[in-house]
C-alpha cells in the first residue's frame, strides 16, 4: 500500500495559530501587546513547532510580518475576535486591514476607479512588496476556507485590469498559487500520483489561462514548497515529484521566482 505524505494540515496550522492568539491576548489584557511583539510571538511558536509560513521558494526577512495576514484571517474569520478586540486589531493589524478594504474595491469597483481609490487608500507605499501582501491575504483566505479560489481569480483579473503594468507579477502570483495548491493537495492525499498531479496542474492552468503560459510551474519549484511549507518528505512525494536540486538549485529557483513571494 502506497504511503500517503504526513505534513502541516490546515487543522495543524490553525490549532497553532489559536495558540498564538492565546498568547498574543493574554499580554493584550496586560497592556504590552504591539505588532511587532505579535512578530516576536508567531516566530517563537512556530519555531517550536517546527514549521514555516505560508510561502513560496524565497525566505525573505521580513516573513514573518507577512505571516501576520495568517494570524488575521484565523482570528477575524475563525475565531470571531474582531469585535470584541477591535482595538487590538486596529493596533497591531493596521495594514492588513487596508489591504482587506483595498481588495473589497478591487473586486467591487470598475478598474479606473479601483485604480483611484486603491492609490489613495494605499498611499505612496502602493507597489510591488504591497500588492504581493495584498494577495497574500487573499491567499490566506483561500487557503483556511474563508474564501474561494474564484474571488482569487477575479482579484488578479481585477488587478490586472485597473494596474495593467502589474499583469507580468500577476501571472507569476499565478504561477505560485497553482504550486502552492499541488502541494496542498499532496498533503491532504488528493493527489497521489505523477498523473493526477501533472492533470491537476493543467485543470488550475486552464483556470489562470487569460495570464498566459507562464502560469505553469514546474516540479521542482512544487518540490520546494511541498517540502518547505507542507514538511512533506518521504517517498510517496518521491513518487509524484521529482527530488529538489538541493540549496543550490533552490537558490536559483528563488531568484527566479522572487516577485510574486514578497
């Protein structure tokens, strides 16, 4: 019988999430918590537990803060926090609260005017790191089941609309979007096999087919995250995807890739 990959599930992650909402509300009700104490404390629990933020290939140095859109989404949409801790949120989630209104006009409004209030809302911090943070909490979303893959689809689709010059980074958050899902998938034994794997690439493709080819990553990068995020290493994932090129090949894979992980 064909070994199924062990790795972080979602009920694993989110149960570790609670556990730094635990804490993060207990040094609230003291008086002490800050966003970059919320850092400090979602390092310090995932490092002892041994796992990594939602990610692609590149491990940037400000990860963690981008692993906040993770803490937000569990604690606003699965544990109801927001009202009755508006002022934490206010405090320590300040940017992913505008990035969450920034996506609600991206989805909402026609593209010129998007365009307008999306600029003014974002200020002059609105470039690539930020649109990258945007989607990444929509990413979170999709991935903890409080949205769908199709409001990801027509946010990029948005995007592309009211900020043509970001299609190109669009069709690489794409790109990433589909690896990260494989391996999702490989995770939770969906895919099990070379076949389903390589037909599930092409079915989400075809869903991201208007950002052209580009869309398609390639094994190794899955491998990466697969392993990376999803602590997927054994030999039932020897039987889907090839084996990574090791640190070297990682690091040119990353390079490549940088844009659509920030």
């Amino acid at each position: 019988m064909e070994d199924r990959p062990r790795g972080v599930s979602i009920r694993r992650r989110i149960s570790i999430l609670m556990d730094v909402w635990e804490r993060m509300l207990q040094e609230w009700e003291k008086g002490g918590l800050t966003r970059e104490r919320a850092i400090e404390i979602l390092k310090e629990v995932y490092g002892r537990e041994r796992i990594k933020p939602l990610k692609g290939a590149a491990n940037p140095p400000d990860l963690f803060e981008k692993e906040l859109a993770s803490l937000y989404v569990v604690g606003k949409y699965g544990m109801g926090l927001e009202s009755d801790y508006p002022e934490l949120f206010d405090k320590v989630f300040h940017d992913e609260i505008r990035y969450e209104e920034a996506i609600k006009i991206l989805l909402t409004e026609k593209p010129s005017t998007a365009r307008m209030k999306v600029e003014t809302l974002l200020g002059g911090s609105f470039d690539e790191n930020t649109i990258a943070r945007m989607l990444r909490l929509k990413l979170a979303e999709v991935y903890f089941g409080f949205s769908s893959q199709d409001s990801l689809k027509n946010l990029l689709k948005r995007l592309s609309e009211a900020f043509p010059e970001y299609k190109e980074m669009a069709s690489k958050y794409a790109r990433f979007y589909i690896a990260f899902k494989i391996a999702d998938d490989i995770q939770k034994g969906e895919v099990r096999d070379r076949l389903t794997k390589e037909a599930t690439k092409q079915a989400l493709a075809l869903e991201f087919s208007w950002l052209g080819r580009k869309v398609l990553p390639d094994d190794t990068y899955i491998r990466v995250i697969a392993e990376d995020v999803f602590k997927l290493n054994n030999r039932a994932l020897d039987s889907i995807l090839p084996k990574s090129k090791g640190r070297k090949g990682k690091r040119r894979e990353e390079r490549r890739i940088q844009p659509q992980e920030k």
